[in-house]
C-alpha cells in the first residue's frame, strides 16, 4: 500500500510517494497530467525514507548534492525503465537531447518515444527529466512546467564542465 507526505521546495510543495520502503514518486503541485497519476495512499508525516528524500533533496536545492543516493521503485514498462535508467546517467549540469538519449538505449530512431517515456517519470527532480532538451536545445515541456525547468536548469548551471551541453 503507498503511503505519501508532502514537503516544501524552491519548486512549490512536492508530494513524495513511496511503497515497500523505495520512493515511486516525486510530482510537482502543479503536474501536467495529474489525471494520470497513481494514487497516493496514506498520508504520513514522516518516515526514514522520506525523511532521507527531504534531506537530501533539500541539499540539492541548496547546491550541495549533485548525486541521490535513494531507494527507488518507479513504475513502468520495459522501454520506460531504459529511458530512466539512462536520464541518471546525465551528470549534474549537463544536459542531453531526447536523440542523445534515443541512440544511448540503442534505438536511435526513437527519440519520439523517448520523450513520452521522459514526460511519464514519475521521480521529478531524483530521475532528472529536467536535463533533456530538444535537438536544437530549446528547453521543451516538463511536468512541472517550464518555469520549473528553467530554475533547475539554472540551479546546475554553474557546474556544468566544458564538455557539458547547455541549454
């Protein structure tokens, strides 16, 4: 059974959700799709693991942690948890296009579907969506909203390396 609480960010409130002690969820307020979104179960107040996600995402947000070091369990099919498995491999400030990531899982071609799979992340902010952009590297929609994407973007932004795509 999920279980959920709800912290403070820069980005707005966050709902974290979690079942058998891995986190399944991090969605925005504001979530493009909300109709879409699992339920959330139990409201608790605190827990290890949240108290774990709280922290360390607080020291995100506060430019001390680049890397989560959190128990996740997002929920999806085959090609979806290729696409998620891959958006953790994009270091802190760097960026990469949905071709970049189609051509990483091996299926070149399918950049459109790569994107679909990265709209449908349930881990907003832990699986960072936020660091994929269109070809031409126009910031394109994220579930929070583009505003969102923006300021996170902007967040990594000064450690991004040389080598690093920017937006």
């Amino acid at each position: 059974m999920p279980v959920h609480t709800v912290i403070d960010s820069p980005v707005g409130a966050l709902t974290l959700v979690a079942e058998d002690a891995a986190l399944t969820g991090i969605y925005f307020a504001i979530h493009r799709r909300r109709d879409r979104l699992p339920d959330f179960g139990e409201l608790v107040s605190s827990s290890g693991l949240f108290g774990d996600a709280a922290r360390q995402l607080g020291e995100y947000f506060a430019g001390d942690r680049r890397v989560f070091d959190l128990p996740l369990a997002p929920r999806g099919d085959q090609f979806q948890q290729s696409v998620w498995a891959q958006l953790r491999q994009i270091p802190y400030g760097q960026t990469r296009s949905y071709g970049d990531l189609a051509k990483a899982i091996g299926r070149p071609g399918a950049a459109q579907a790569v994107g679909a799979a990265n709209g449908a992340n349930p881990l907003s902010i832990v699986v960072p969506c936020h660091r994929v952009l269109g070809a031409d590297g126009s910031l394109t929609g994220y579930a929070g909203g583009l505003g969102r994407k923006r300021f996170l973007l902007e967040l990594e932004r000064p450690a991004a390396d040389v080598e690093g795509r920017l937006f």
